[in-house]
C-alpha cells in the first residue's frame, strides 16, 4: 500500500493533477485537482525531513513552486532573496532554532502581509498565540490529509 506522501500514478492529463486520497477503508484513490496555472512559491520550513520531503512532493505535484528550509534561520535567507515572488509561508510552528510565530514576525517584516498557514502536532494549549485574526493566516493542525493541506492553501491564496 502506498503511503500518504507518496505520489499516484497517471498518465498526464492537461489542467489536472492526480493527487493521493484515501478511502475509509483505508485503500488509495486518486483524486483529481486542477492545476495552478499561475507560478505561485510556497516557503515550506519543517524541521522533520520526512514530513518536508512529503509535503514538498505534494505540493510541486499540485503545481506549486516549492523552497525549504529546516530551520528558522535559513528560511528567513531563502526568503529575503525571492522577496514579493513569495506567495505563501508553510512554518511549522517548533523548529530547531525559533518558534515559528517569531520567524512570522520576522518574514512579515521583510513581505508585509505574507499569507501563512502554521502547521503542528502539538495541542493548542501548548502554542503560542498567532494572529490568527488576520485573514492572510491560518493554522493546520497534524497530522492533516492532504487535502487538508490543499484546501488551506488554496483559501490563503484566495486572500487579498
């Protein structure tokens, strides 16, 4: 059985991509999703290499252009050089050498109103508390399904 991260399968077809999803059973369907046929870059920061590596395949398969970082310092410096071309921030919220909210101040500062979608496994009461008011953020809580994944994004691009 194949796993959530990994990719199925098909032969190409023009404006959709296949995209894993799973029955309740348990067994993998293929669910199609239109392409993006603007040129959008997420900044993917998780210090998990195989969560990044997962998610990094999922969303250059939905046809986004994807930059990762495994720590707070380093996406602050992937980020200063693509500047306004970065559509979207995907920050786990613990990483190895900040708390993901700091890095958000800290990129916000560098784009004003970069849209941004926190991710964690962690409980709520164990979170810092994110500006979850502002309409260019949003939180995802792990583990999600992909198409989770997709939907949040696709509602943070939608923003502005």
């Amino acid at each position: 059985m194949l796993s959530p991260w990994e990719r199925i399968s098909a032969p190409p077809v023009e404006g959709i991509s296949a995209v894993p999803s799973w029955t309740p059973d348990g067994a993998a369907a293929t669910q199609l999703l239109p392409s993006r046929p603007e040129l959008v870059t997420i900044l993917l920061v998780e210090d998990d290499a195989g969560v990044r590596s997962g998610v990094r395949r999922f969303l250059h398969g939905s046809g986004y252009q994807v930059v990762q970082a495994a720590t707070g310092s380093s996406a602050l410096q992937l980020a200063s050089g693509l500047g306004p071309e970065l559509s979207l921030a995907l920050i786990d919220l613990r990483l190895p050498d900040m708390l993901g909210d700091e890095l958000w101040r800290r990129l916000n500062r560098q784009i004003m109103g970069l849209r941004t979608l926190f991710i964690s496994g962690y409980p709520p009461q164990d979170l810092p508390v994110l500006p979850l008011h502002r309409q260019e953020v949003s939180f995802l809580a792990k583990p999600f399904e992909l198409t989770e994944l997709d939907h949040s994004i696709t509602e943070l691009l939608a923003t502005r």
